[in-house]
C-alpha cells in the first residue's frame, strides 16, 4: 500500500492507524501548493487534490480519511482496530468517525481565500482561527464529557477513532486553542501522543507548515 500525505494533515492518521496495525506500506510526500510528489501531477492519482489517499495493491485509490482508515482496520482485524461486522459496537465507531468527519474535522478547515484560491486546511489569520475556535470548543467539550471515565473514545482499547481524533487535537494545538478546561480530553491528548506508532508517524512527516498570519490586499 501507498499512503499519500502532507505534513500535519489529516494524513497522519491513517499513517498512524498502518502502523499501530503493522501493515507493511510506503509513502509519498505530497505538496499541496502545486499538487505534486515524486510520481508527477497528483490529481492523476485523485481529482480531488486533497490528501490522504491509499494506494492498494491492486492499484484501486480509496480517499477520504474515515473511509481510508476503516480499510486499514479491516486489513488487520486481529488487531482489533475497529470491531468486527458481527458486533454493534461496530457502527459506534462508524459513528463516531463519521462525527469527526462532519462535525470536527470539517470545522476547521477554512473558507478563507488566499492568493485567489480556496484553502483546504487551517486558517492563516487570525479573525478566521478565531470562527474556528468558536465553532469546534463545542464539539470538544462534548468529546470531554464522553471521555470522562474512558481511556479511549471506545472504552479501554485504542481504535481507528481515535487516531483520526488526536490529529484533530494537533490542530487544535497549532491554533492555540487551549486543552486544559476539558481536562479528560487534555488527558487522552498527552496519552496518544505517547504511543510508539503515533511519535515515529509525527517525527518521519516531521513539522507542518506555519500558520503565521496572512494580510489580505484590499483593493
């Protein structure tokens, strides 16, 4: 399998995932400025311009990271990173990355324009962090509340949800959005962050891009 990434995107997450299930994969640097990696022009490998995108062995791209981290969970069912078809705590996980598809990861990216051309990650001025802010501390504050006596957004076993959570965390890191009121989720945070799959997954991607402020022209 070939994992397309960028540094600090959703991304990691499924690089995460491949790791903590010990899936033998590769990965290829993409940069989204101009939508190029080492193979030439990315939108061959999907239209869709955005990562991350897995590349099977049969050559077949699935995109879209809740779905991409669904498959590397049932590639290794052994390791138990989302439940098996047979049980309902199943769709509970498909719940919940479907929740942070929609309500977490959706809301931060921005609307804002720059340089002419829509943006698809974090936003780079200060009045759109803040709607940002705004619009996520509610989703998180129910997470917290869940969290409160779990390890684990499943209960006590680490699951594909929560390796797409915790990059929603690191965003929420880089647009100094303050963890320490929900103290159950500050927790998980600090937790995941410590797992062996997730600090050689964040060292090998290594820093992402600033967030310092862009001035927009007028006129």
């Amino acid at each position: 399998m070939i994992l397309f990434y960028a540094a600090g995107a959703s991304s990691l997450a499924p690089h995460i995932l491949l790791r903590e299930a010990g899936l033998s994969f590769s990965l290829e640097k993409v940069d989204l400025i101009t939508k190029r990696w080492s193979g030439g022009d990315y939108n061959e490998i999907t239209p869709k311009s955005y990562v991350p995108a897995l590349k099977l062995e049969d050559g077949d791209v699935i995109t879209e990271c809740a779905v991409i981290l669904q498959v590397i969970a049932d590639s290794k069912p052994e390791q138990s990173l989302l439940p098996t078809q047979s049980l309902r705590s199943r769709y509970h996980a498909l719940e919940w990355l479907n929740y942070i598809a929609t309500e977490i990861h959706k809301n931060f990216i921005t609307p804002e324009r720059h340089g002419g051309v829509a943006a698809n990650f974090l936003s780079k001025t200060a009045s759109g962090q803040q709607a940002t802010r705004v619009l996520v501390s509610p989703r998180l504050a129910y997470i917290d509340r869940v969290l409160d006596g779990r390890n684990f957004l499943m209960g006590d076993s680490f699951t594909a949800p929560d390796a797409y959570l915790f990059v929603m965390l690191t965003w929420a890191e880089r647009l100094e959005l303050d963890l320490s009121p929900w103290r159950n989720l500050l927790s998980y945070f600090e937790r995941i962050a410590m797992m062996p799959s997730v600090c050689a997954s964040r060292k090998i991607e290594g820093p992402p891009h600033s967030l310092k402020e862009i001035k927009e022209s007028v006129g």
